[in-house]
C-alpha cells in the first residue's frame, strides 16, 4: 500500500494554483524531483500536447490540481467553460498518465460532486444518490467524470489511480477576483476594502445561512500528499476539515479579525447555493490523517496574506 515517493518524478499539473503551489511546498520533504508545465509550456486542454508531454517527461507518479475552478457566481455564469474545460484537462491527464505507464495518480474533486440536500455530514457513498446543486452541477458533473474515469482506469488495467474530494479551500495564492472568487477570499477582500474606503457597509451575497466547511490549502496538500504515499483504493477519500459555519458567521469573523465594524447589507439577487455541504472525513482520520489549522488560525494567516498583495 505505501507508495515511496523518494527519488520519484513526481507531475503537479496545476503548480500554479492555490492548491498546486501548496503541493509543490508540501513535496519538499519527500525527496522527490518535482516537474512542472506552466500554461504557456503545455495546454492541457490539447490532447495531442498533453500525450508529448507526457512521453518525453514520463512522470512517475501525477497529482491532478489542475482544473478550471470558480466560486458560486462563475460557475453559474460559465457552465461550458466550467464543464469542457475540466473534462479535457482529466481526460487529457489521465490518459497519457496509463500510456507511459505512471505508477500512481490523484485526481482532485471537490464537495460540489454530492447530492445538493445529502444527508450531513456526507460520506463518499452519498455519490450519485440525488439531484446535484444547480449552480455548480456542470463542475460537479465534470469531476465525477474524473472520478470515474480513475477508477475505469483501475477496474480495465489495474492502474493505481486515486481520488479526492477536498472541502471548500482557502489560503495562500487564492483567487482575489471578486466575480470568480470562492467565499472566504471575497468577503477578505472586500471587508478590507470598505474599511480602507471608510465605507459604512459591506455586502454579502446570499442571506448568509448557508454553511460552510472550510480548510486551509496546506492542510489540503498534506493530506493529498499522505494519500498519495498510504492510500490505495476504488473510492474517493473525503478531505474535510469538520469545521463549518455560517457565511454570515464567517463574515462577522472576517469583519473582527480585519477591525471592520460597518453593518452588512445582503445582495439577495445572488444565490446562496447548496444549504450545506459538511463532509463525512472517518476514512481519511482512520488512515491516520488530521488537520492542524484551524478557522481562526487560517483566516489571521490569510488576512495577513492578503494585505501584504496590495492589491
Ligand atoms: O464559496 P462560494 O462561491 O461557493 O459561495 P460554494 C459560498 C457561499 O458564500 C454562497 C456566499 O452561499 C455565496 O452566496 N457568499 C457571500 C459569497 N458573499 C460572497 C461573495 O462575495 N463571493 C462569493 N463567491 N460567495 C463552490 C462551487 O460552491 O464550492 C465550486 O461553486 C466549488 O464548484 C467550491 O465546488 C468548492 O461553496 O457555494
């Protein structure tokens, strides 16, 4: 079951991105070569491309990060960006990894893949037993597809082809934009923006009731890389962190830790998406897995993080 990654060629496709750049971090302790394509480098929307690449670096071992992520608002805004995108990327990826034979490989998912009222908090089988979030079922569909393809990769040919689903990230290297940004990097910016204007309000979209679980990317990738040393399996693994609150909680959080006390108006023109999404994390504690940064922890890292962009 223990896979070495001692010496191995190890693929981030995706280096770049907030979870990418914290698995290539996370893999400096695994004295392992770490291979890397930027955009410009390799298109992995072409197939052809993606097939070369793989031929000429034969990567040992591939950790798929790469992906077209977003939060609420542009996946409901761009559902073919969102769907072809990340079937072509997994597709091209997964692909050529078997062609040049990669010993071991991890496609990341995410907690959109579940059914939008699944029973809380939500274990892998919950998969596939209801209706999806309408605001993001294009992303979900694409990587429920990824998922599947890993585990046909295995059923067909035996490859050692895993999955995981991590839970709403944030940390170092977020997206900062306001219209395709995920929830904690929004409200961050945005606070800090009304109390650098001295504004005496700030809006949060939905009603603030929907819940949240959230994890910092470093936690993230040290649970991706642990996986991809002692985890072997059909199933995808869930990465939560078991910490949820309301958006509305986050925001006062946000507004305490950032010195911001204007009120908080709702822009009820946008959605509040999936009620809840808690995910059921026993099969990656019982392999031996816990987070170590909390919420609080997190955020005043982030915050700090943020300020220092100067954006
Ligand atoms: O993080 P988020 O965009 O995505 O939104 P999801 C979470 C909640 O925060 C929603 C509310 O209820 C939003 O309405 N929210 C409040 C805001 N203010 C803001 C704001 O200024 N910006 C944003 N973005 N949200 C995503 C999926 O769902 O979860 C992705 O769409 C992915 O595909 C990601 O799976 C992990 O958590 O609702």
């Amino acid at each position: 079951m223990h896979y070495n990654l001692k010496s191995k060629r190890v693929f981030v496709a995706g280096h770049r991105g907030m979870v990418g750049s914290a698995i290539v971090r996370r893999l400096k302790d695994e004295g392992c070569e770490v291979l890397t394509a930027t955009r410009s480098e390799l298109d992995l929307k072409n197939q052809a491309a993606v097939q070369k690449w793989f031929e000429i670096n034969k990567p040992d071992a591939v950790f798929l990060a790469a992906a077209k992520v977003g939060g609420i608002f542009a996946n409901d805004n761009f559902p073919a960006d969102f769907l072809y995108d990340n079937l072509m990327i997994e597709a091209n990826i997964i692909k050529a990894a078997f062609d040049v034979n990669v010993e071991k490989l991890l496609f990341l998912g995410s907690s959109c893949i579940y059914p939008k009222l699944a029973d809380q908090p939500i274990k892998e089988a919950a998969l596939l037993e209801g209706a999806l979030e309408p605001t993001n079922e294009w992303y979900a569909i694409a990587k429920i597809a990824g998922i599947k393809l890993c585990q046909a990769y295995r059923k067909q040919h035996g490859a050692d082809y895993i999955s995981a689903m991590p839970t709403n990230l944030y940390g170092t290297g977020d997206n900062y934009d306001l219209q395709s940004s995920h929830v904690m990097p929004a409200l961050i910016r945005k606070i800090d923006d009304a109390k650098k204007a001295g504004d005496p309000t700030v809006t949060m979209w939905g009603t603030g009731t929907p819940l949240r679980e959230f994890m910092h990317a470093d936690d993230c990738a040290d649970a991706l890389v642990f996986l991809m040393k002692e985890y072997s399996g059909h199933e995808h693994v869930n990465i939560g962190s078991g910490q949820e609150t309301s958006i509305m909680a986050l925001m006062e959080m946000i507004c305490a830790a950032s010195g911001y006390d204007g009120d908080i108006i709702k822009d009820l023109s946008k959605p509040d998406g999936t009620p809840r999404k808690l995910m059921d994390s026993t099969k990656l504690r019982k392999l031996g897995w816990q987070p170590e940064i909390s919420l609080k922890e997190g955020l005043a890292r982030t915050i700090a993080e943020f300020r220092s962009l100067d954006l």
